[in-house]
C-alpha cells in the first residue's frame, strides 16, 4: 500500500492512482471511503481494464472481505481518497455479539451484491447509450443519499476513459454518447461536475433500468 499518511482520528489518505489493496493482497481490515471515489477494476492480457465496482464517499471497498480475508481484484484511488480501516478481527467480534453497528456492514454486502447483478445485466443486455445513462442515474442517487447534490448537481470526477472502463465500450463510443446527452440538453458535464438538465429525460433513456 503505497503514500498513506494517518491522523490521529484514524483518517487516512492516498493520493489519485495509489492502491488501497492490490490483486490477490491479504487483508485483515475493511475500508471505508470518507471522501473520494475508488473503483475495482480487472486487467485484461492485451491491457484493456474493466471497472468492476466504484466507490463513493460513505461505501465499504468490498465488503466480502469480512468472509475471505482476501482481495481478488486490485482497489485504486480514482481521485485523492480519504478512508478509515475496520479490523475484520473486531467487526467479526461484533457479528458474533449482534452489536447494532454490524447490520451496515451487512447491508454493504447486500448491496455490492446487488450492484455486481445489475451490472451484469446492464452490460449484457443494454445499449450503449442506457448503459451510460443508467450509470449517471445511479451515480447521482448514491451521491444524494450522502448529500453531495446540489440543485441537481454533483460531482463527477470520472473521465471519459473511466466511463468507458465501467460501462464496457470504447471512449470514442463514450465521448459521442455524452455529447449527445450534453447536446439534447438532458445534461451538463463540466469541471469535474454532473447537472442533471432533464433527470426525467434521463432515466427514460435508462430503459427497463430505470423503470
């Protein structure tokens, strides 16, 4: 784990591109994204990458660890990312006690779980323009439930290539999707920075997805 700094409240930081955990890397901690996103990706042998998972602020960072100990695809800093680390050793203590704490826990599993199956289905089945427009939809609800919305605004720090990554096309293919969005004024993508002009427009364009 390279260019961690810790503070004394246990909040520690990577910088952008830094590995919270690396393929097949033993863990005996659980993280948690206090601010930044992260994602878990794999490689393919010609160097194309496939995003597996992303993280956002108030997330656990595959949470199945609790189970294995283990890590089977590598987690990196997406942006600068601030997190703290749970000892499995304690949150395993807590599971056997039932202290009220573990049921978040639990349902971070349930929901990685959940988001691993729909993603399935979205890149199996969807176009390319509801598979991005599924992934904005989702991206935007996850950060309004930690209350980064603002006037139908929130940050956006993923590039082109990383929407590509996520969603399974190239970035040419990406970069025409989101100018059509941009061009049908359904939304506007500046600065690091998602307005959603026409959420209802938006989710239409989901397909079944958003239904």
């Amino acid at each position: 784990m390279a260019a961690i700094a810790i503070e004394p409240a246990g909040v520690r930081h990577i910088r952008r591109h830094a590995h919270l955990v690396r393929r097949n890397e033993t863990t005996d901690r659980l993280f948690r994204v206090v601010d930044g996103w992260a994602c878990q990706y794999r490689l393919l042998p010609d160097g194309r990458r496939q995003i597996i998972s992303l993280f956002l602020p108030g997330d656990y960072c595959e949470a199945q660890w609790l189970l294995t100990g283990r890590a089977n695809w590598p987690i990196v800093a997406l942006t600068d990312v601030s997190f703290v680390e749970l000892p499995l050793a304690r949150i395993r203590a807590d599971l056997a006690h039932g202290a009220p704490g573990i049921l978040e826990v639990l349902n971070a599993i349930a929901r990685t779980l959940k988001n691993h199956e729909t993603w399935i289905v979205n890149l199996g089945r969807m176009s390319a323009t509801e598979r991005i427009c599924a992934l904005l939809v989702d991206l935007f609800e996850r950060m309004e439930l930690t209350g980064k919305v603002v006037a139908n605004r929130c940050p956006m720090p993923l590039t082109q290539h990383d929407i590509a990554d996520v969603v399974g096309i190239s970035a040419v293919h990406a970069n025409r999707v989101l100018q059509i969005l941009r061009g049908e004024r359904v939304i506007a993508l500046t600065a690091g920075r998602l307005e959603l002009l026409d959420p209802a427009e938006l989710r239409r364009m989901c397909g079944p997805a958003c239904q």
